[in-house]
C-alpha cells in the first residue's frame, strides 16, 4: 500500500462503492415506496367500493367480493366481531382480528326509496323511515399484514375504511392488496445490484490501477535518471522529459533546469578553486623564495618584495572569504547608510592613490539605502582600485539621486572596456590582456565581488562608455524603505 497506484486504486474503489451503495439504497427504497404506494391504493380503492355497497344497505351475502385471491377482504364490527369475508379467505394477521369466520349480527336493511308512500295514506303523516348510510371520507388506516387464501400464505398491504349501514352499525373493511410484486421487484433490483457491484469495483480497481501505471510511467524514467546522474557525478546527463502537457512534463523540465543550474554552479566552483590555486600559488612561490634567499644569504633579502607579496597574499584571502560566504547566501544586514558620506569617507582615506580622485556628493542631500556599511565600502573601494589600474589623468566619482534609487558613478580616462566585454570582466579571476600587463596585484576578483555585494542589496552593478572616454561603473540601489 505505499505504491502512489495501489493507494489511488484503492481509493477510487472506496469512493466508487461509498457512491453506488447510497445510489443503490437510495433506489431500493424509492421504488419499495413506489410499489407500496400502487399497493396502498388498489387496497383503498377495493376497500371503499365493499364500504360503498354496506353503506348503501346492501346484506352481507349480496355484497359483491370480486378477485379475492388478489384483494382479500375482512370486515369486523364495532366490537371487533369479523362479519364478513371473502370467499376462500382462512387466515390473516395484519388487521383488527385474526379470525375469519364471521358471528351472527344484525340484518342489513334496505332503505325504502324516498318517493313511496305509505299504503294507507289515512292520516297523512310521515311514515319512520330508516336514514342512509355513509363511508368515511378520511384517510384510510393502513398496515402490513398476512392473509392465507385457499392454503396460500402471502404478505399483502392492508387499508382499513370505516362505513356506517343505514341501520347505524359502523363496519371497518379491511381490504388488502398483495406485495408478491413489490418483493419481486426489489428483490430483482438487489440481487442485481449485489452481483453487478462487485464486478464493477474491479473494473474501477483495475482501471485506475492502469491509469495511474501509465501516468506515472515517466516518473519512474525520471528517478531511474536522477539515480544514475547520482551515481556517475555526471551534472551533463538529463531526465527524459515527456510529450505531454502535464504536470509531469513540467516536473521533468523542472528538473533539467535544476540540473542545468547545478552543472553551472558545479563548474564555477571548480574553475573558482582551480582559479584560486593559481593565484595562490604566485606569491606564496615568491614569498617562499625570497625566504629560501635571505635564509642562505641575508644581506639580499628584499623585505619590501617580500612585505608586498604578504599583503598581495592577505587581499586575496581577505577576497576568497567574503565571496566564499557570499555564495553560502550572506546577507546584508538591516542597517542604514548614506553613500554620500560613504563616498566621501572612502575618497579620504585614499592617500596612496596615483590619481587624485573627484568627488561629486553633494552634502544638503540624504542618500540613505538599507544594507551592510562595510560591504558597500568594499564595492566603493573595488572600483576605485579599478579606476586608478586603468585611467591616464582623471578618477571621479559622483553620487546622485536616480528616481527611487541612488546612482554612484566611478568615471575613468582610460581606455575603456570593449562592448563585448562589459559582462566577462563581472566573472571570477577574469582580467582582460592590458590589465595583465599593467596589474599591479590584483587577481580579478574586485569586480566580481563588487556586482555580487550590489546583487544582494537589490541593486545592479553594470559598465558603460562615459562621456569623456575612458570607462564609467554605474552602481544602482533602491532608496531607504
């Protein structure tokens, strides 16, 4: 029962058999009450035709008792006392009395008709005459009962009529109707049911079972895969992806996205290490060196090629640190900074800078943003460091408010980055030819670090021709919210 198939089959079978026994029981008792309801009337109607004929004065012997077999019929008095009955009627349960055999009473008689006149006419007065009788209009009482017709037992629907003779005797005809086609009926429709239920269930079972196979069939692909891509270390293998529109195909371009990103994500890793190793090695070798020198001969140790090869060393591992805890999802904090006195701050403690850098900040206005105060001033002074590498006369810098946001614009006069390399230089341990040449230290991780920190304080890092020449980083980010 872990099987998603078995669970769905089992539980389309229990939905199914919940709805076809309500559906099935509800039917059952529909039509036992429709049948019951036909029964109900033909024993009425047989029940007030004999009250109609008592009431009319008719004797016992001359009432008319047609098709006894289907409609017996009983007929007691007011002391419960049975005085007449069909013809082959033995025994019946359901009504007033069980007996059937009738007692003695009182004669019905006729009413003479209200036009005759009495033979004599002497005195002219009236002449006693006995008043008709009459059926009860309400509803007829009815019950459930057994009668046995010529030594055969059945189970009938009995209504019970009250009649009053012209003599004033009140008289309950009890006149049944048989229940064989009732019970047929409902027992044909249940015996049908019981024996199509099951055999429809297994049809469900089935059925789901199937569907839920074939549905699922490309989930099975997709695991297969993902087991062997595990198995391999193999991030250039894909799942299958199905034909269809359905949330499976989605699942499975879901998971070749993921993968896709995965390998991307891998392979910068690796290149970032292999990368790193590299840049590492270079000053360790060096500093390594000029120790081994001095250690052999003192007098030629260049300690200020060994200070600057410490401090290169320290810059990078300083680097490699915060881009390493950048990728394990460090965010800025929650505090607020103004990039105007940022700015300004940075600029000031500049003093070894070549070029002297201009600031464009005006102090009356606020430029007040959310994040990290020091990583924002690393992304200042990264692209200062940049801008001395590569300008010829002139660094400048401007701050300005920029719709919702706040611009800072690091300018330079140098020769510009090529339109086709103003995302490559955004990579990891990516320098461009003439900064090999010119670099002084750096190992291409300044403006990688600098988009990474802008990306994370919901801004963009992006490069651009400025007006003068040269190249122009524009750093954009949302105002304080």
């Amino acid at each position: 029962m872990r099987s998603v198939r078995a669970r769905a089959a089992l539980g389309a079978t229990l939905v199914v058999a919940v709805v076809l026994v309500g559906a099935g029981l509800a039917v059952l008792l529909v039509l036992r009450a429709n049948l019951i309801g036909q029964a109900d009337l033909q024993a009425e109607v047989v029940a007030r035709e004999v009250a109609g004929e008592l009431a009319t004065g008719t004797p016992y012997g001359e009432v008319e008792l047609d098709d006894e077999e289907d409609h017996p019929v009983q007929v007691t008095d007011e002391e419960d006392r049975v005085v007449l009955v069909s013809k082959d009627l033995r025994a019946v349960t359901g009504t007033t009395t069980s007996g059937v055999t009738p007692v003695p009473a009182p004669s019905v008689t006729a009413s003479p008709s209200p036009g005759d006149d009495d033979d004599d006419g002497d005195d002219g007065g009236d002449t006693a005459r006995p008043g008709r009788g009459q059926v009860s209009n309400d509803d007829p009482d009815f019950s459930d009962g057994t009668a046995t017709v010529d030594r055969t037992t059945a189970d009938y629907r009995f209504a019970a009529v009250e009649a009053t003779t012209p003599d004033g005797v009140t008289l309950t005809v009890h006149a049944g109707a048989p229940l064989a086609a009732e019970q047929e009926a409902v027992g044909t429709v249940r015996g049908a049911m019981l024996t199509g239920l099951p055999v429809l269930l297994l049809v469900v079972a089935g059925v789901t079972w199937l569907v839920t196979r074939r549905a699922l069939r490309p989930v099975e692909g997709i695991r297969r895969e993902m087991a062997a891509i595990t198995a391999s270390e193999d991030l250039t293998r894909r799942v299958p992806e199905p034909d269809s529109r359905d949330e499976i195909a989605a699942l499975a371009r879901t998971t070749n996205e993921t993968l896709t990103a995965l390998e991307a994500s891998v392979g910068r890793q690796r290149r970032f290490v292999a990368d790193a190793s590299h840049e590492l090695r270079s000053p360790i070798a060096s500093l390594r060196t000029q120790l081994e020198v001095a250690e052999a001969h003192p007098e030629l140790l260049d300690l200020p090629g060994a200070v600057a090869d410490t401090v290169r060393l320290q810059a990078l591992a300083a680097d490699l640190l915060l881009l390493a805890r950048l990728d394990a999802g460090e965010r800025p904090g929650g505090g607020t900074v103004e990039l105007g006195a940022l700015v300004r701050e940075e600029v000031s403690q500049r003093t070894g800078d070549r070029i002297a850098v201009a600031v464009e900040a005006p102090e009356g206005e606020a430029f007040e943003v959310n994040g990290s105060r020091g990583q924002l001033a690393r992304v200042v002074g990264n692209l200062l460091d940049n801008a001395q590498r590569h300008a010829g006369t002139s660094v400048a810098v401007s701050v300005a408010a920029d719709g919702r946001g706040v611009r800072v614009e690091v300018r330079d006069d140098g020769d510009g980055v090529p339109e086709e390399e103003r995302e490559r230089i955004f990579e990891r341990f990516v320098r461009l030819d003439d900064a090999r040449s010119r670099d002084d230290g750096g190992a291409g991780l300044g403006l990688a670090i600098a988009r990474d920190v802008a990306a994370r304080h919901g801004g963009t890092l992006t490069v651009h021709r400025a007006d003068g020449g040269g190249a122009a980083f524009l750093l954009r980010l949302p105002r304080r919210s």
